[in-house]
C-alpha cells in the first residue's frame, strides 16, 4: 500500500470537500434573512472539516494531528446540527436532508478511523 502524499488523497477530505460544496449550493437558496445567520454558520462549519483536516496532515506530531482531526469532527457535529435546523425551517428539502445528513454520518465514521489509526501510529 502506497503512503498518502497530500491530504487531498483522504477519502474522508474528498468527502468532506463534497460535503462543503452541497453546502455552499444548497444555502444559496436559504432566506436572505439567514445571510448572516445559519447560512453564514452552516458554510463555516462545513468549511472548517476540511480545513482542520488539511491541517492536522500538515502537522508531524501525532498528538498535533488528532488535535486537528478532533476539531474537525467537531466542525462535522456542528454541521449536523445546523442541517437538522434547515430541514425543521423547511430551508432543505427532504432529499437534500437526507443526502447531507448521510454524508455526514460517513464524514464522522471516516474521521473516527483517522483518529484512531493516527494515534497508533506515533512518530514522537
């Protein structure tokens, strides 16, 4: 198995990516209203996966990398949060809903495995 080079070659960033730009597409219909509201804090949740997923692979120590990992998947739950919010205001339709709230579930499930294999892997 070859060594992943670039955070890009994580399926768990490729899907955080994917989520993201539902996200973006998805609150582009969202109320003016809510510009500066959740649509505003969905998009910076969304965005924030994959960036602390980006940077915890940057990091060379292990402890550095699931600090980063974990504030990513804390970024995922405050997404969940925030799509429940849009499916209740009838901001999202109900295939939307569902699709986001599945990725998301794999996003988590994905960040899991990345924890826990990164913290079994130390390099100090």
């Amino acid at each position: 198995m070859s060594k992943i080079k670039s955070f890009q070659e994580l399926k768990v960033w490729q899907d955080a990516h994917k989520f993201t730009i539902l996200i973006y597409k998805i609150t582009e219909k969202f109320p003016a209203s809510e510009q500066f509201g959740l649509t505003l804090q969905l998009r910076r949740s969304a965005s924030s996966i994959g960036a602390n997923i980006a940077e915890g692979f940057g990091r060379y120590h292990y402890r550095e990398k699931v600090k980063f990992y974990l504030n990513a998947r804390g970024s995922a739950v405050e997404s969940e949060n925030h799509i429940l919010l849009a499916r209740d205001l009838k901001y999202t339709t109900t295939i939307e809903y569902e699709a986001l709230h599945e990725l998301i579930k794999e996003i988590l499930r994905e960040l899991n495995g990345l924890i826990n294999s990164t913290g079994k892997t130390r390099n100090d």
